[in-house]
C-alpha cells in the first residue's frame, strides 16, 4: 500500500471523524483488498451524479463523503448567489439509508445558513426536478442510486432550471468540493431553516404531469394497465397521475408496490432488465391486460410490454419506447398546426439513428448529445428560442416538454398509455405503431451488451479495453468495412475512406464509435453510474410492408451477432 493510500485511511482513524466511524475502520482494517477499495479513489460525479457502495471510505456513500461534497456545493452556492436568499429542495427515494443521509444533507445546507425545502417522505425523481423551478430553489438534490443494486446509494446535484449540473458550474462544484477538507463540514443544524414540503408540491406536479402526456382521446376507461414500481417511489405519483388522468383500470403488482430498499422480488430493480417485469407480466396474461409498465427505484426510467401482432406481449426496449413516443408527439404537434421549425427533439449518441431520420421528415430540428439526461436538459437551456417536443434515450429514459428537465417515467408512463389508448381505438396496438415507423422511416434494430468488472482490478480492464480499441482500432468488423471513427476523448471524427477527419463539437468523453459500410454502428463506453463496460449495436434495412417485420427483425438479429462476433465479444 503507498504512502498516499495509508495517510488517507490515517485520517479517518481519528477527529473530525465520530467513535462508530472509527471503529468500523478499524473491522475493515481486517480486510486489506475491501480496505484498499474502500479508499483507493474518491467517488466522483459521473453521468449520473455521485453514486457507489455504502460504507465508510473516501470511494463510498456515507455521510462524511456526502457532507464534504454538500460543504463544497454550499459554499459555492453562496458565491455565486451571494445577493440573493439562497434555497435547496432535497428528495430521497426508497434506498435504505436514504432519508437519513439526506437528513444529513438537508443539516449541512441549514448549517450554512441555505433554506432547505425537504420532502416528508420518498418521492420521485421527476418531481424533485419539477420542484426546483416550481419552488424558485437555486439548487436541488436527490439521494438516490437508481436502478443499482441496494447496496448502492447516490447523490444528484440539479441547478436552478431542474436540470442536473453540466460545465460549467459542474466542474466549478467540483473544484470547490476537492478543496474542502472533511474538518470544513458544518453538521449543526438550524432547525429553522428547514421546511418540510409535501401534498402542495405533488399536486403541483401531478397536474404537469397531466398537463403534458394528456392527449384529446376516449377509451381511457377500457384501457387496462398493469403498474409495478418495483419497490420503487413511483407508487407515489404514477397511480395518482394515471387516475387523475381518467385511467380507473389500473391493476398494481402488490407484491412490488410497497418501497423497499433491499427489492426482494427481483435480482435488479432495473426496467432495462426483462426478469424485473416478470411478476407485472405474468398477471398481464391472467387479466387479459392491454400494456404493462414497471419504473425503476427513482422513477426516472421506465420499461413497458405491450401486445404484438400475434395478441402476445412483447417487452420493447428503449430505443423502440423512444420511437414510438416520439413519433406520436409529432404526429400530435403536426395535426395542431404547431410545426413551424422551431421545435427540437433530441437523443444521445449511443441511441438509435431513427429519431434523425423521424425528425428530418417533420421537418423539425434534431440534437444530438452525449449520454446522460443531464446533455438533453442542456439543450434545453441552451436552445431558448426553440420549443422541446421530447427526446430520449436509449435506456429506457424519455422526457415530454421542458417543465421538468431529467428524464421522467411518470409523465412517461401515462404518455405509453395515451398512445396505448389511441391504437386500441383504432383496433391497434403500441406495437404496430412501432412497425409502421419502421416501414416509414428505416427498420432499426439495437442491441447492448454490457460487462461487469468490479473494484480497482475492474476499473483498470476497462481502462485497459478502452485503450486497445482506441489505440488498435478495427479497420472490419464481420467482414464489413469500417468508414467512420468517432473518437470523443481527443474530440475527433475520422472518414478513413476519405483519409480526413473534422473536430467533434461536444464536450470529452470516453466514448468509441465506429460506422461501417452498411451504416451499421457499435458505440464503446465505461458506464459512468456503474462498474461495466457497455457495448451498443445498431443496425437497419428497408422495411416494404409491416407484415414483413417478423422476418426482418430475425434479419436484423442475426446482422448483429455477425457484428458481436465480428468485434470479438
């Protein structure tokens, strides 16, 4: 172990650290490699906030890591709204331990003479975002890990407009963050200075909620859903949105509706997942249900089944939600006469070319961005004078309008059951109006593969696989030319058959995409919420008829195990 390793663990065997944390060190002290992996690295912000195992140590959740990163944000809060009355809103979700760190969050802020809106009990996601602007809070937090497993916990840090934090105030935060000491942190709490917030600010959100993936329809009532939160906060918006929304035969997985952080019906609390929505489906079949829907803990992502050509459910990934849910908004936006030019729609650049192409026939302007939701609530920002239709991406995150600036599955959830309405009463289904984008705009099929490779022996074969497919690209994978390379950590494009290159404009990132010949693309990227590689496929044909899909689809599978082959997977 080095020098800097050992004076770093040091530090936590004595003051400002309390006697459990001290003594708990000292248990862990008996286990040198979780010793070295509790302290090797210090949890940074990645794509999705600050997020990691529980436990004491500089790479964990616990409340000194969280009370250093909330000192940090405090003080640089009150440098830059030093004229103004500065004021947090903090959420939590169903994780064990999350509302008493963000308890402990919520003291450091009132320490630091901030107002503190603190939610009574576990809410979404979606909603914390909604209350940042509806509260004219300067700042928001949410303790959640999403869809991790439940020994994880994390720590989203959101900005004045409800989006999360991007360049340049996150990399300011972060600045002041690593010139915080742990003996800086202000745990005494003005009890004065927090509020405790709850039915008002629902409301508030339900009726937005409403207000965007509400639609002219009829049907609602003969539309039957089958919910589950999977342990989730969800069951505190997305049934009471679904009803206010005209929706009465809405039937809940008991079993997963009660919020539990250890989710003990499921392996992972992820929607991306197909086994998580096993029990939803399975009482689908047994009620003849027309569409199932399950969210993630924080209810930001969402995955649906919904019924095929043959009457049987069919799980649908992101990319395929993303389409439909797309397609409709501007369908919706073109019967209204709305479409004028100045509207958006928007993704990331590991999710399918399809939106491109739907937004090119509509006639509407297309964006595109690096992973992570926090990219698309930037464009919102950045683009002021365009209207947001809606955008997504490719795991199984959407997000309708711009009240709300982080991918929200409740507004989600009742947008998958108005376009699921629409085609019932036009005796189709969610899953047809998918097939009919393919015929019209280009059959696209995607695939992820994603590997686990935990701690700091994990973290360096990703670095280590990373650097060979950067410093060895292939020049063929399947026997299929390679014409493109996008490199996004040295920001560059490369048109190998021309033999030029051009500047990528977005900010860095360790991201590897390659485009072949026949437009297939695979994307390479460390996930930035979770110790995997992940591995991302696209490929596509022409789609003549719909009732040709079924075949086609197989096609296109086998097109991408060529491919998985091709690339030595």
């Amino acid at each position: 172990m080095n020098k800097a390793l050992s004076a770093k663990i040091e530090e936590w065997s004595q003051p400002p650290f309390d006697k459990e944390t001290i003594a708990q060190l000292e248990v862990l002290k008996q286990n040198p490699d979780q010793l070295e992996d509790a302290f090797y690295k210090d949890l940074e912000f990645g794509t999705g906030g600050m997020r990691g195992i529980m436990g004491i140590g500089t790479n964990r959740i616990n409340t000194y890591t969280l009370g250093k990163s909330t000192q940090g944000l405090c003080d640089y809060l009150k440098s830059v709204f030093e004229k103004e009355p500065t004021k947090v809103v903090i959420a939590y979700d169903c994780r064990n331990n999350s509302k008493s760190l963000a308890l402990k969050v919520a003291e450091v802020f009132s320490a630091n003479d901030i107002k503190v809106f603190f939610f009574s009990d576990l809410r979404t996601t979606p909603e914390l975002s909604f209350a940042v602007k509806h509260l004219e809070a300067q700042c928001g937090i949410v303790l959640t890990a999403s869809h991790n497993p439940p020994e994880y916990n994390g720590y989203k840090v959101y900005w004045k407009d409800g989006g999360q934090i991007v360049p340049p105030q996150d990399k300011q935060i972060i600045e002041q963050i690593n010139q915080t000491q742990f003996s800086d942190i202000k745990f005494n709490a003005k009890e004065e200075l927090i509020e405790w917030i709850d039915q008002d600010t629902d409301q508030a959100f339900y009726n937005k909620s409403v207000q965007l993936g509400r639609f002219e329809l009829i049907g609602r009532k003969q539309f039957k859903i089958v919910f589950t939160p999977l342990h989730g906060t969800s069951i505190t918006a997305v049934p009471q949105v679904l009803a206010l929304a005209g929706y009465t035969d809405v039937h809940l997985v008991e079993a997963q509706s009660s919020p539990d952080g250890n989710f003990p019906t499921v392996k992972s609390p992820n929607p991306e997942e197909p086994e998580a929505l096993q029990m939803a489906l399975d009482q689908a079949k047994a009620i003849g249900a027309d569409m199932v829907v399950g969210t993630d803990p924080d209810s930001d992502r969402l995955g649906i089944a919904v019924r095929d050509q043959n009457n049987d459910f069919r799980l649908i990934n992101g990319n395929q939600t993303m389409v439909v849910m797309t397609y409709f908004l501007l369908e919706q936006w073109k019967k209204s006469n709305r479409l004028d030019g100045k509207q958006f729609v928007a993704t990331t650049i590991v999710s399918t070319p399809l939106i491109q192409k739907m937004a090119q026939a509509y006639g509407v302007q297309y964006k595109e961005t690096l992973t992570g939701f926090k990219w698309i609530g930037k464009l919102i920002k950045d683009f002021p004078a365009l209207n947001f239709i809606g955008g997504g991406e490719e795991s199984f995150g959407y997000l309708v309008g711009d009240a709300i600036r982080d991918k929200d599955a409740v507004t989600a959830t009742l947008l998958a059951c108005e376009i699921g309405t629409f085609a019932k009463n036009k005796n189709q289904s969610f899953y047809e109006i998918l097939v009919e984008c393919y015929r019209k705009f280009g059959a696209y099929k995607e695939k992820l593969i994603s590997f686990t490779q935990k701690g700091k022996e994990g973290a360096d074969k990703i670095k280590g696989m990373m650097e060979e497919y950067r410093n060895n690209p292939p020049k063929e994978i399947g026997g299929i030319k390679v014409t493109q390379s996008e490199d996004y950590l040295k920001s560059e494009r490369a048109f190998i058959l021309e033999n030029r290159s051009e500047e990528i404009n977005l900010p860095v990132a360790n991201v590897l995409i390659f485009l072949l010949e026949d437009h297939s693309k695979i994307a390479i990227r460390p996930s930035g919420t979770e110790p995997k590689i992940k591995f991302y496929f696209s490929v596509n044909d022409t789609l003549d008829e719909n009732e040709d899909w079924e075949t086609m689809e197989l096609q296109l599978d086998q097109k991408i195990g060529n491919i998985v082959n091709g690339i030595g997977l």
